[in-house]
C-alpha cells in the first residue's frame, strides 16, 4: 500500500473497521468518542468532504495517516501503512443512522449470543492450542447476518457490552469497541496481567492449566484485554489501583510502543513479561510453538520404541572383500 492508496481510504469507513461508529452528525462532520483518548462526549471530528479528523481533547488532526500514527504510535510510515493494509479487508462502506433507537452494528443483524458449542469454532480454537473449557467459560458464540448472509464467530465481551469476534476466516468486533476487565471475586486483587488480544489472555490461562492442572493459580490476579492497542488510553484509570502490572503485549513495534507509553505512566509498578515468549510474535505463538515441539518429540519417541520392539533384521552371512585378505566372511 503507497501514501496515495491510504488517502484514498474514507476515514468514516477506516474508524468503522476497527470498532468506532459516531456519536451525532453535522453537515459534512461526524463526531465520536476519541479512539485515543477516554470520554464520556464526543470531540472527535471527521470532516468527510476534506477526510481529515481532529481531536479536540489533545488539539490534533490531520489525515488517515496522521491517525494510525496516533493509534500505533509510531512515525514510521511504512509501518503504519502496514497497519492500515490490515483493516482493508474488514473496511466497507459506512451508513449511520442517529435517530433514537440507534445501534452501532448496522452491518450485522438478527444478532444471538449462546454458548460456545461450534465444532468448527472449536477445532479453530483447538488449532491454536487453547483449552476449550476455558474458552467455554471465557467466550460465547455469536450468530449473526451480514449483507444476507449467515456468520457464527467466536465472541469475547467488553465492559461496554460489545464483542470481540473471530473464527477462522475473520477477525472484527461487534460495536461498542472497548477494553475487557476481569476482576477477580472477593477481595480487591493487587496484581493485574495486560494483554492485547483475547488469544493472547486465553494462552495464558491455557499454559497455567498445562503447567499445573491441580493448581493453575489464575485467580492470583485481575486481568485486562485491551483488544486492541489502540485502546491503551481506556485502560489508563483502570489500572492505577494496582501495585503491579504485568505487561503481556505483542513483541512487535507496536506493543513496544505501547509498553513504553505505559512505562510512563506507571514506572516500576509494570513489568514486561514478554521476555518469557521472547522470539515469538505473542504469547499465542509461543504456545503453539511450544505445542508443535511436544507433537514432534511424542512423534519421536513414538518411532524409537517401534524400533526398539521390532528391531532390524539381520543381515546375511556372506563373503566381503578384506585388502589384507583375499576374502573375510561377513558378519
């Protein structure tokens, strides 16, 4: 994707991808809940004549790629042409409608939310090594119609209600995009572990029961899902009651970034923890990673007590050529 490509996007269109729908519409401005910021009013401005945004709250603006400089922070135009590439295929073209019985989620309709019991949503699950009784406990399934169509994904709640969704073939959310907050029951909990993605949180849950199905220890500490780093400044004043901050983002310029940003904010009360998935993209990867390794070694042992149990046949007695003899009979 070039500079050209990415100005071509409406910006409408990009923020509706990644979760955001307005608030009111004026003329030719629409106006949101900052994607950078937490807000109770929308001063978020999109211009769609000019498909330029500004922020009133932090008195920034610009075009699309001034955004996703924002929200990846970062500078580096490649990488956040990157970024935007991504989106393209879950950008459609935005309606909005805000009369009083607005919904944020024109594009799904005829919407249930159930128990996780998919056998394709679970062999995806399983694909990526999560314990599904975890995920079962964690998530629910959605059914929805898209442009006429049917869909079923997994869904991962929000605190505002909305739902994370994937299956195998998509990854999107159901509006409002916000952060996920799992706070422990009885008393107030000190810890909390960071994570940017549900898969990543579910990983994590996965290799504490692996580790030690009798006492797991998930309940030690509250947990956050950002769902996006896009949404670091939400989870701001969620965290601050904590003392320590366990800090499981991607190893990617992204999640460095928003690391650094939350060193800012809390100093030594947060703690990387991605030296334990070092190598690997997330947490998610080192797990498969770590699942694909045990196949192979099981694999191996496997095919060494076959050879073990059924050991090669002999070979033949017969003659063999020998330099310091003539002939020497074999063995």
């Amino acid at each position: 994707m070039t500079i050209q490509d990415a100005k071509q996007i409406k910006l409408a269109d990009y923020l509706q991808s990644l979760g955001y729908t307005p608030i009111k519409q004026q003329g030719k401005s629409l106006w949101y809940k900052s994607p950078l910021r937490n807000e109770t009013d929308a001063s978020f401005k999109v211009n769609t004549e000019l498909n330029q945004w500004y922020d009133f709250g932090i008195g920034k603006g610009g075009n699309i790629i001034a955004l996703a400089a924002e929200l990846y922070h970062s500078e580096n135009v490649a990488y956040l042409l990157e970024r935007i590439a991504e989106r393209t295929p879950y950008i459609r073209l935005a309606s909005f409608s805000f009369g009083k019985q607005q919904t944020s989620n024109h594009c799904f309709e005829d919407i249930k939310v159930g128990e996780l019991s998919s056998p394709a949503l679970i062999d995806y699950l399983q694909g990526r090594g999560i314990n599904i009784e975890l995920a079962k406990r964690e998530c629910k399934e959605l059914r929805f119609e898209h442009n006429s169509k049917p869909y079923f994904a997994i869904g991962f709640p929000n605190i505002s209600g909305g739902y994370e969704l994937r299956n195998r073939y998509f990854k999107g959310c159901l509006a409002p995009k916000d952060i996920t907050h799992i706070r422990q029951q009885g008393e107030q909990r000190d810890v909390c572990y960071l994570f940017e993605g549900f898969m990543d949180y579910l990983s994590f849950l996965t290799i504490r029961v692996n580790n030690n199905p009798e006492e797991p220890r998930t309940e030690e500490q509250d947990y956050m899902v950002l769902n996006s780093v896009t949404n670091l400044s939400k989870a701001e004043q969620l965290l601050r009651p904590y003392t320590r901050i366990g800090s499981f983002l991607d190893n990617d310029q992204a999640g460095q970034r928003a690391y650094e940003n939350l060193k800012k904010m809390f100093g030594n009360r947060l703690q990387d923890m991605s030296h334990h998935y070092a190598g690997h993209k997330d947490l998610n990867d080192y797990l498969c990673h770590k699942n694909q390794t045990k196949q192979v070694e099981k694999k191996s042992q496997v095919q060494s007590a076959r050879r073990m149990h059924n050991p090669p046949p002999k070979k033949k007695k017969g003659l063999v050529y020998n330099r310091h003899a003539r002939f020497s009979k074999g063995i």
